[in-house]
C-alpha cells in the first residue's frame, strides 16, 4: 500500500491577504480560489488543449480582467491529486489541524467563501484532529510557516510530520519523541531545526552571541555570525543536513581567507566531511553532537528540544 502524503493548504484570499483556514475548516472544507471558473469547468479545461484559455474565459465572464497563469492551473491540478488517504494540514489558532480529503471538487455560486468574482473551489474533509503548539515540540512550528504556495508538500520536514499523522493528540507526539534514540531523533529533524542545534551547541559551550545575523538564509556561504561573549572572539558557522559525508563547500572555504587571528571557525556536517579539513575549522557531526548530549548542558537542551518539561 503506497504511503500517505502530507500537504500544507494555506486557505488565504492572496488578492485581499484575508485568511479563511479557520472558517473553511469549520465548514469542514479545504480549498482554493485562482479565478472565476466552476469546479465541472477543471476537468474539461485539462483535457483540452487550451486549457488555460478556457478558464480564463470564466474570468471574463465574471468581469475579472486578468487570465488564468500555468502557475495556478498547476497549483488547481496539485489540490485536485490530493487523495483520501493524504493529510491536509492546515494552521490557525496556534495550532496545527490534519485531515483527510473526501470528496472531489467542488463549487457554489452562492458559496460563502466566494471572495471578489473568484469563486472558492473546495473539498470536504474528514478524521480531523488538532495539535496545539504550545504542548508540541517547538520544532513542529516550522509547518505553520514553511513554504510559500497555497498547496505544497513540507520538504525536509516529512518525518516529522508523519508523527502527527501517526498520533491522536500532543501526549503521542512526545510518548513518540521519547521514545526514540538520539540518532533516529536527530535524523527527524529537518535543516532549518539542525541550525537551532548547531546554534545552541555555540551558545552553551562557546558562549556564542548573534551580532546582528539571524541563524540560517541570511548568507549565502554562512548561517551563523556572531561573537563569543567572553572576549569578543567572532564565530562563524556553516550547517549542513547531507546524510553522509561530503567536501566542505568551497563558498564556505573562501570566507576564512586572510589572517583570522580573532576567528572561531566551525562547520556543522550532520553526516560528516571528507577531504582536506583545514587546521583552522572545526567540523561536527552526528557523533559529537551525540557525544555532547551525555554532557549536563547538552542532555538538559535535548531533553528541551524532545519537548519534555
């Protein structure tokens, strides 16, 4: 039996920015906008060779003075593959909501999420349950913003999301989480949640402080910059999430040349490094953030990240 897929629906009217996850869910509905054509015109339209055309007709129709882009009818034929077995994900209220689709496409001309011409484009859903944010791990938080579309699968962050899948309530996603050895927890945890890590290791045991960098998508070759607290020593880092052992990165290489007497320079390779490593990196991986969670600061941070009091 294939396996469940889970996608993030972002219920938001982008012309207005009005947010409707809260009102759809209520209704016990998932669904999108893109334009003024009825749920019956999709499946025509995509067996069509104009399939844009004819869609963007209906926008006309309805005095919308814009056409349908491939990038919409791609978003609509994404929300359409959608099947029963999947989760839907949606966010409001501090809290996470799963569910499954259970029904096709599906429209009304009198529906009340209609919103300026564009009609709303639903599917009924089922099997709901909620997950609040305050009771889960904080690294779940990264699914109530992650991504950018209105349909869209959380890349790098699967795992974790399967947990919620999995579970009925916020007492099984920690039971789950608690169970699990370091190593299979630490794999569950995605690029942006193995930055946070590789920024507490800095912070408790080089007194690491920010000077003005957020960790991670600031820079192209660094994800943190900052100082050590006790002499001003600057820290820099790269963190990577590859599961074996790779070259450092060139771009990375490239920022430590010239004289760096007052630099701490380290490099966070989840699965290790192979290759020359230059005397004046240090590299960490797995194993020593392993080896650092036996140590009182790093047992109690992990005991933090698993979402335990």
């Amino acid at each position: 039996m294939a396996e469940s897929k889970y996608w993030r629906v972002r219920i938001n009217f982008r012309p207005t920015h009005e947010e409707l996850s809260h009102e759809a869910w209520n209704r016990n509905e998932v669904g999108i906008w893109y334009g003024a054509w009825h749920a019956k015109e999709l499946e025509p339209a995509l067996k069509s060779r104009d399939a844009l055309e004819r869609l963007s007709r209906a926008n006309r129709r309805a005095g919308l003075d814009w056409e349908i882009s491939s990038t919409f009818l791609n978003l609509a034929k994404r929300f359409v593959g959608i099947e029963s077995r999947d989760w839907v994900i949606a966010y409001f209220e501090n809290s996470l909501h799963l569910a499954h689709v259970c029904s096709e496409l599906r429209s009304s001309r009198s529906h009340p999420l209609n919103r300026k011409g564009e009609i709303f484009k639903f599917r009924k859903i089922r099997a709901k349950k909620s997950f609040s944010l305050d009771d889960l791990p904080d690294t779940f938080r990264l699914l109530s913003g992650v991504g950018r579309g209105n349909v869209f699968q959380p890349r790098g962050l699967g795992d974790l999301v399967a947990l919620l899948g999995a579970a009925s309530d916020e007492r099984e996603v920690r039971e789950q989480l608690r169970g699990k050895n370091l190593a299979d927890f630490t794999e569950l945890l995605g690029p942006a949640s193995w930055e946070s890590v590789c920024q507490a290791y800095l912070s408790l045991e080089h007194n690491f402080v920010p000077t003005g960098l957020r960790c991670g998508g600031t820079l192209p070759d660094l994800d943190i910059v900052g100082r050590r607290s006790t002499d001003g020593a600057r820290i820099i880092a790269q963190c990577k999430k590859d599961p074996g052992p790779k070259p450092i990165a060139d771009g990375f290489l490239k920022t430590l040349s010239g004289s760096r007497n007052n630099q701490k320079a380290f490099y966070f390779a989840f699965g290790g490094c192979s290759g020359e490593i230059p005397q004046h990196v240090t590299v960490i991986g797995r194993d020593e953030i392993a080896a650092w969670s036996k140590t009182k600061q790093g047992a109690r941070y992990f005991k933090w990240l698993r979402g335990e009091q």
